[in-house]
C-alpha cells in the first residue's frame, strides 16, 4: 500500500481535529478534550519555539558567511543582496497594504473577537506583556465578568493582572524615548537575547553583525567556524524534519485543543473563525497573485526587457510547478537553476551563485504571507498595531527570511518570531494552520519565481543573460521580421 503523503497526513490530521473539536462540544467533552489532548499542541509549539531561535541565528550566519570573500565577489554580491532585499520588502509591503484594506479579521463576529481579545489581555498579563494597542477591556467590569466566565483566572486575579498590566504600560512609555527601538535591537547581553523571546531582533542583528564579520577574516581562520556553523544549522534543520513527522498528530491536537477553546460549548463559533479564515486565505491569495503575474513581470519588463510575459511563464513553468507540490524551494533548486540557464538564458556563473544565496534569504512569498497572519490575528482579537509596530513586522519578517529554511513549514517558525516581536501569542499559529499547508504550496512559488527573477535582472547587468528569442513563440514574428 502506497504511503499516504506528510501533507496530506496533516491535512487529514487538522481535518479531524476540527471534527473532535465540534464533537466535544456537542458532547460535553470540551474539558477532557482540553486536558488530555489540547497539552500535545503546546507541546508542539514550545518544540517550533525551540527550534526556531538557534534555527534562526545559524541560518543567518550562514547564508551570510556563504557570500565569500567580500573583495573577489564585490559588485554582484551587493547587487544579489540588494535586490533580495528591495524584493522583499515590496513583498511586505504587498501583504500589509491589502490586509490592511480588506482587514479580514475585523470580518468576523464580534462577540468572538472581544472573547478572543479577552485572551489576548490575560495571556499578555501572564507573560508580564504590555497591551499593544493600550486599550485595556478588563478595566470595564462588564469584561470583567465576561472574562471570569471564559477562563480559570478568578475576579480578583484578572483586576491584578488588569492593573500590573496598566502600570507596565506607564512606566515603559515614560522611560523610553524616540531611539529606543535602535537602542533595543543591539543586544547588552547575547546569551539573554537568546533566553527571552522578546529579544528576537537582537539575536537576528548578533548573526547578520557575525555573519559579516566571518567574511573579514582569512579564509583559513573562518573555514573550520564556516562547517561548523553549516553543520549545525543541518542539525536544526534534521530537528524540524524530525517535528515535522510527528506533525499529523501534533496538528490534530492543536486545532482540537484551539478549537475547543474558541468554541466552548457554542459550535457557532467555529463557524465563524472559518469565515475569518476564508477571508485571510484570500487576502493571501491575492497578495501571492500580484507578485507572480503584476510584480515580477514589471521587473522583468523594465530591467530585462528580453523576454515575453508568456515567455517568462513558459520558462520557469516547470520549476513553479514542482515548488508548489513540493513546498520547498531548497528541493526545486536543480529545477530552478536548469531552467534559469537553459529557458532564460542566464549564465551559469550568475546561477551558480545567485541561486542558492535566493534559496537561503530569499522568502518573497513567505515574508508576505507572514505581514498578512499578524496583522489578520491582530485584528482577530481587535488588536489595532500602530504603523510603528508594522514597520516592525516588515523589519522582522524581512530579516528573518534570512534564516528562514528553504523547507516545508519554515514560514510556521518564522512566524513565530514575527509574532513574537509584535508582542502576540505565538500559539495564535494553531488558528490559521487549517489553509496553512495550500498557502504554503502558493509563496513557495513565489519565491522560486522571484530568485529568477532576480537572477535574470543580474545576469542582465553583467552582462551574461543570453536569452534565445526563437525559442518564445510570443517572439517569433519579431524575430523574423528582423
């Protein structure tokens, strides 16, 4: 009997975590169901955090040290970096612009929505959070009640948290001036940036100050930190495969035990979060379509010029096609590099290196599917983020690409880093896990379709693009007219 498929088993695992879901509060059973099952969930969250920090600082230190001797790669390096980087912001910048027009979160009931904002205040309290938005629903005592109905915390401790929360608040805005974002990005004292999770950009700005720092030094000295690093990162990377295989269970527990809890003893509510959930796959959706068919067909045509929209596609069909069923731009990278050189034209020189760096810091689709989960799970528990705190999540997702694996549900641990920096529950990551799997096929496509792109507008300004317009049909008549 043929294998079922991981993805499928996770599908099949999520599917039948809702059907629990439903069932136990039908039954009754939502208190076993959040005792014996919901645990598993956390379980397998706390192992993605583990993963996710070290994960993150050895991929960053590697994708940076792999560049080479800054000297010798000069002018291109800087180019390849740049345009990954403009690539994906603009990515960002897609996603937040939309999720902020369509604001799929605000879509859903509104009952549920102050539930779900409940939670959000007692769990910032309990991890001694500031309220992001400093609108406190637990000072009014209607919440107040409310509040006490769907937790365990009594009145007494919610008006405890409600207060140290408000305090918080005070002193942080008090002590703080208009620099210290800057001032908190570098780090006093590494090993307690990688303790707290608070602390994640300053992990991130210790890998890229390190990274760069190994290609100043000679060679001889940095190659045996180089592989060891390399190792390393290939050991997390093993750490994720290993999760990853227990992932249908996993899954099963986590939308059982989210579900549940969101739900209670009212099935209608469900019905609700899937309708939230329908609009932010779609808002997803569209933000993916617009950096395949709009955004990089505009690079193409204003710094290649060389080949045809459908030419373009005809090109790099085969390798779209295997980063959507297979979710990993690193497993399509063969494909990518073949059909870069031998469709398009790029030459080999420029593949052999732009390529594997896109692979490693190149996450477009990921990046954008990352602003538009926040900001929706932000809006799901009426959560208004400032445009500070969304340049924060450009800041983040951008430089988390970096370190983001080029394997099927990478983009998951990096949006825990995300949500994270923002201040959010990272467990919020259990709610949007049902379209997750098909989402991620789509910004897998994405970011293989933009390290061609990329690597054509390169190869163009080098030099080495040597496209065959005889071999694009849409050229055909042009080239015989000529």
């Amino acid at each position: 009997m043929k294998k079922i498929a991981l993805h499928w088993q996770i599908i099949i695992g999520l599917i039948l975590g809702i059907i629990w879901a439903l069932l136990s509060s039908q039954l009754g059973w939502s208190e076993f169901t959040i005792n014996w099952i919901a645990p598993f969930g956390t379980i397998f969250i706390n192992l993605l955090k583990l993963i996710a920090v070290p994960l993150v600082l050895f991929s960053i230190i590697n994708g940076v040290a792999n560049i080479g001797d800054p000297s010798s790669l000069g002018r291109m390096g800087g180019k390849t970096l740049l345009a990954y980087l403009l690539t994906t912001v603009l990515a960002v910048t897609v996603g937040l612009v939309l999720v902020n027009l369509i604001k799929p979160g605000k879509l859903v009931d509104e009952d549920s929505r102050i539930d779900n904002r409940i939670g959000y205040e007692v769990w910032a309290a309990s991890q001694n959070l500031q309220i992001k938005d400093g609108i406190h629903y637990l000072q009014d005592p209607e919440f107040m009640d409310r509040a006490k109905r769907i937790t365990d915390f009594s009145k007494g401790e919610l008006n405890d948290a409600a207060i140290n929360d408000k305090m918080t608040t005070a002193n942080q805005a008090e002590e703080s001036g208009p620099l210290q974002p800057l001032v908190d990005m570098v780090p006093e004292n590494f090993f307690q940036a990688l303790g707290d999770n608070g602390l994640m950009l300053q992990v991130i700005f210790f890998a890229l100050f390190f990274g760069i720092s190994l290609l100043f030094i000679p060679s001889e000295k940095s190659a045996p930190i180089t592989k060891a690093v390399d190792s390393i990162m290939e050991i997390f990377l093993k750490m994720v495969d290993i999760v990853m295989r227990a992932a249908p269970f996993f899954v099963f527990a986590l939308l059982a035990g989210v579900v549940g809890k969101m739900a209670g003893n009212d099935v209608g509510k469900v019905l609700e979060i899937f309708k939230g959930l329908s609009w932010y796959s779609l808002t997803v959706v569209i933000g993916l379509g617009l950096m395949i068919f709009v955004i990089y067909p505009l690079i193409f045509k204003i710094f290649v010029r060389a080949v045809s929209y459908f030419g373009f596609f005809r090109a790099m069909g085969p390798a779209q096609m295997l980063a959507f069923s297979t979710s990993s731009s690193a497993a399509t990278l063969p494909v990518t590099m073949e059909c870069v050189e031998d469709n398009l034209g790029v030459d080999k020189k420029i593949t052999s290196f732009v390529l594997p760096i896109g692979a490693t810091v190149n996450m477009d689709g990921t990046c954008l599917y990352q602003a538009v989960a926040v900001v929706f799970l932000a809006q799901l528990h009426m959560i208004d983020l400032t445009i500070g705190q969304q340049l924060t999540i450009v800041l983040t997702a951008t430089l988390a690409s970096i370190g983001s694996a080029a394997v099927p549900s990478a983009g998951l641990v990096m949006l825990i880093i995300v949500l994270q920096s923002v201040g959010l529950n990272p467990a919020w990551i259990g709610i949007i896990l049902p379209v997750d799997r098909i989402l991620d096929m789509m910004r897998t496509v994405v970011n293989v379709t933009g390290d061609a792109t990329v690597s054509s507008v390169i190869a163009k300004g080098e030099g080495l693009f040597n496209y065959n317009e005889k071999k694009d049909p849409d050229k055909a008549f042009d080239v015989e007219e000529n």
